[in-house]
C-alpha cells in the first residue's frame, strides 16, 4: 500500500475540509470554508495524500522567506486519518517535502505543534525536526 502525494488544484482545494476539520472540530465549517478561501488567495497550497482515489491526509504549504532561516516551507495543519498513521506514510511525506523544498531552492522546512499533541512533537523531532522556540498567540477583541 504505498500512498501518493500530489498538490491540490486550487479549483478543488474543497476537498480537504472535511479532513480539516477533523484535525479540529471547534472551528465552525463556515469558518473553515471562509478561511480556507482567503488563505488560497494569500499563496497557501495543500498537499494531498492518496491512496487510490481516497484523500487520506492532508498538508498545508507556506512558501516563506524570514530573516533567521532565509527561504523556506512552513508546513500547516498536518493531517493523516487515525486509521493510517503509524504505517510510514508520515516518513514517506518527509521525504516527498524535503525533495520539493530543495526542488524550489529552499533552505528550510518549519512547523508549528501544539504542545499538548506529544505524539506530533515526538515525530517531528524523531525525524531532525528541532524545536526552536514557542509560538504565542493574543486573540484580539474586535
């Protein structure tokens, strides 16, 4: 069973919600679609995982360049569907980012993980992922 990953057209980029909000629940679907549409429109791409014809997994590309680590892909909202994880596909992703980053002539990968989700931050370490910092957050009254 080896998965296949592909870019997902924009015109199809739809597909992935039900995926999305399976990684998180809390957020309203309305939100999700909204967000989803402003974000494509912001330079946002996914990664689709296939196994045949079924999207399994999912990952969010950021193309970016930051003054501290120059140009490179800041994954978002990572996803494999409970019933496929731990069966390498996680180890195969890595591999298939690693070689479009260096494709695009990037210098880096980085991500954010919740710190409550042990197992992510586990994963991404295990595979030469290194932590180098907290990421913060202040909601806004508006």
């Amino acid at each position: 069973m080896e998965p296949n990953f592909k870019l997902i057209d924009k015109a199809n980029i739809e597909i992935i919600l039900p995926l999305l909000h399976q990684l998180d629940s809390s957020i309203p679907k309305f939100a999700l679609e909204t967000r989803l549409s402003e974000m494509v429109e912001n330079g946002y791409v996914c990664l689709g995982i296939y196994l045949e014809d079924e999207l399994i997994g999912i990952c969010g590309i950021w193309k970016l360049i930051k003054y501290y680590v120059g140009r490179h892909l800041e994954l978002d909202n990572v996803y494999i569907k409970e019933e496929y994880r731990y069966v390498g596909f996680g180890k195969q992703l890595d591999t298939w980012l690693k070689n479009y980053a260096i494709s695009c002539g990037y210098d880096a990968i980085e991500l954010n993980c919740y710190i409550h989700n042990e197992q992510g931050n586990k994963y991404w370490i295990a595979n030469g992922y290194n932590p180098i910092g907290i990421h913060y957050q202040k909601k806004l009254d508006n």
